[in-house]
C-alpha cells in the first residue's frame, strides 16, 4: 500500500517536443551506423604484397557491418539506457526513458521490447508516414515512456 501511495504522488515529466525525439533518435542511428560501417571497412582491408586494399563486396565486410551495427544499437539502446535511463541520443537532447506507470526505472525486459518495437517501426511505420506525409507521433512502447530530463 505505501508502494502504492508514492507512486500516486509522482509526477511525470512532460513529453518532449517532436524535435528533440528525432533528433535523439537520428543520433542513434547515425551511431550505430556510422559504427558498424567503421567495424566493416576495418574487416574488409586486405594486405597484398604490402599494399592494404578494401575489399567492398566481400560477405565478411556487410556481415561485420550488420552485426556491429545491430550489437551497437543493442548497447545503446537497451544497456545503457537500462544503466543511466537514456540513450546517447537521448542524452544529448535531454531525455530519458521511464516507466508510463510510475516514473521509475525502466525494467531490462522492456527495454529489449521497446529496442524490437522500434526495429518494427521503422521498418512498418516510418516509409507509411513518409509516403502518406501523416503527421502521426512515434509511439511509446512496451508500457515505457520518453520524457524530459
């Protein structure tokens, strides 16, 4: 009952402008791209006779880059927002990521669900909002919130 009553009284930040979650959201990406893109180059250099080659078209470069991009995006995302609330995008623009419920810490289960939701929407949602010029808002997920700092 008293867990109850504390987390009657907390009160959440308000919602953050549709800037700042775009923006967070685009650092993320451009991170874990630009990352995973860096880890891909690095596996497709190729020594010959004392010359390094990039070989672009080789599976190991995009498998490399896939994997460090999605491992990249994993750690954002899910660890350290699970260890400081936010991601670094979301950092930067002075976010953080709660609980809808109650305000507090988000749980690591969720976290890996809202990490696979925004997979989703941006594979389902985001070419249906561009094509259709729709001024619909991301959603928040798995019961987690995204609000000011």
């Amino acid at each position: 009952m008293v867990d109850q009553q504390r987390t009657i009284g907390r009160r959440l930040s308000p919602a953050p402008t549709q800037a700042r979650r775009v923006s967070a959201s685009v650092v993320d990406a451009l991170v874990a791209l630009l990352c995973g893109l860096a880890a891909g180059a690095a596996a497709g250099v190729e020594v010959v006779d004392g010359v390094a080659q990039l070989r672009p078209g080789s599976p190991a470069v995009w498998g490399t880059a896939l994997v460090t991009a999605f491992g990249l995006s994993f750690l954002n995302h899910v660890l350290l927002t699970y260890a400081v609330r936010a991601s670094l995008g979301k950092l930067l623009t002075g976010l953080r990521v709660v609980r809808a419920s109650d305000g507090r810490r988000p749980g690591f289960f969720r976290l890996i669900g809202r990490w696979l939701f925004g997979f989703y929407w941006m594979i389902v949602f985001v070419p249906l909002h561009v094509a259709t010029d729709s001024s619909v808002e991301p959603q928040d997920a798995v019961s987690l919130r995204t609000i000011r700092r």
